[in-house]
C-alpha cells in the first residue's frame, strides 16, 4: 500500500490531491484539515487546526503510525494561509504568529515526526512542502506569507542535506505550485489596494483565465510523485520543473 498524508485536504489544491491519489488501486490517505469533505474507503480524516500548535503536537502520533505493509509513505505539507494583506507597522502581532504557525511551524512538526517515524525504513519515502514562488521574491503586503515560504524553501533544504548525510534515501522538495485558482486567490484580489500594489496584476490573471485549475495542478505533481525518484540537486522546484 502507498500511504499518503495531506495537510490542508479539504478544499483546494489538497483535496485535489487526495482525490488524484485515490484514483491509484493501493494508495490510502490521510487527510488533515479541519473538516471533511471526502468520502472513500481508503480515505481517512484526521480533524486538527495546524494553528493550534498545542493541537497539533498532541495529535501528532496519530500522522504517523507504523506501516509495515508500506510499499511508500509521502508526506505533503500542503496547507498554508497567506493571513491579512497589509503592510509592516499596521498589523497586529498575532498576525505574524498566525502565518507563521501554518506555514512554517506545523509542516517543520511534521516532517520532523515523519522522519523520525519512518527515516529507517527501506520504502520510498518522500517529504513535499508546498511553498510558493513568493518565497523567492519580496510583494508589498505579503511579509509574512513570503518571509515563512522562504523559511520553508530552506527548512528544506537543509532536512534534504541532512538525510543525505544520514544515507538514508529519503527524498524532501519545497515546491511552487504556481498560481493556482483557489481561495486564496480570491482573499488576494478582494486586498486593499493601498496594501497591495500588484492587485490589479492578480484580477488582471483571473479575468484573463489564467489561474490554473486545481486539478491539473494535482495531476501533474501526484504523477511525479508516484515515478521513480529522480535525486535531483533541486530541492527548490516549481512546477515547471516536474516531469
């Protein structure tokens, strides 16, 4: 059987990806989000709210139980949330604690269980964090979002390095999905303009029907997930760069 864990798999870029994976015959999910929305028989639904850091470390064990039976184990760190849109000074703290909460704290819990659960299995075993291309670049009002994607970029990086010393085969990728029709495009082009200067770019992609669907987005990374792993120098991809 090929275990999966998907954060964030209500809705969104994560169900689609649940929802790919479970078109293969010997693949079983685990879903992680708030609330269910998929029902199937090789689907399971954990409930937890990865900005309750208290939550998540106390539910953790239930993620990561033995698969003796496991033919591969994939964790995808897919939640995220880009929190209120505003400029540095005119936010409250807690915003910052929020992001950074999701973004960067629960998936760093979580590939740190992952590997310490199943580091010695001989399985293949792969860890993939969805970042975004804004860890890569600074967009006006988006501090948080961007500064906790690039922390994720490199958290990475270095858990990647860090295995390969180890030799022990596991595969990590941080990975820009590209922009991707969902809610949080929505929450992004209803921003104040006065916070956000590339607004009009973001409703300008939406008019023009150039987000990219969900589901095709899903295809293309659980086709690469289930090929043969390629150890590539990469750990920083973007879409584009699945093949």
């Amino acid at each position: 059987m090929h275990y999966y864990i998907i954060t964030g798999a209500s809705r969104g870029l994560g169900r689609a990806l649940a929802e790919e994976v479970l078109k293969q015959p010997d693949a079983h999910v685990l879903g992680v989000s708030r609330h269910a929305t998929i029902e199937h028989p090789r689907y399971q639904h954990q409930p937890l709210d990865l900005s309750d850091i208290v939550a998540v470390q106390n539910n953790l064990y239930k993620l990561f139980p033995a698969r003796p039976d496991a033919s591969s184990l994939t964790l995808v760190n897919n939640a995220g949330v880009m929190g209120e849109i505003s400029y540095a000074g005119e936010l409250p703290n807690e915003h910052y604690e929020f992001v950074f909460d999701v973004n960067v704290i629960a998936p760093a819990m979580l590939m740190n269980t992952f590997l310490s659960a199943y580091g010695g299995l001989a399985c293949p075993r792969t860890v993939l964090n969805i970042s975004s291309g804004a860890g890569q670049r600074p967009v006006d009002g988006w501090g948080a979002y961007c500064a906790s994607k690039a922390a994720l970029d490199m958290l990475s990086q270095v858990a990647q390095k860090e295995q390969d010393q180890r030799g022990r085969g596991v595969r990590i990728r941080s990975l820009a999905p590209g922009t991707i029709d969902t809610d949080m495009q929505a929450h992004i082009r209803a921003a104040d303009e006065g916070s956000f200067s590339e607004q009009e770019r973001f409703r300008g992609l939406h008019r023009e029907q150039a987000l990219a669907h969900p589901d095709k987005v899903a295809g293309r990374i659980v086709r690469w997930l289930a090929a043969p792993a390629q150890m590539s120098p990469s750990v920083v991809l973007r879409i584009t760069d699945l093949e």
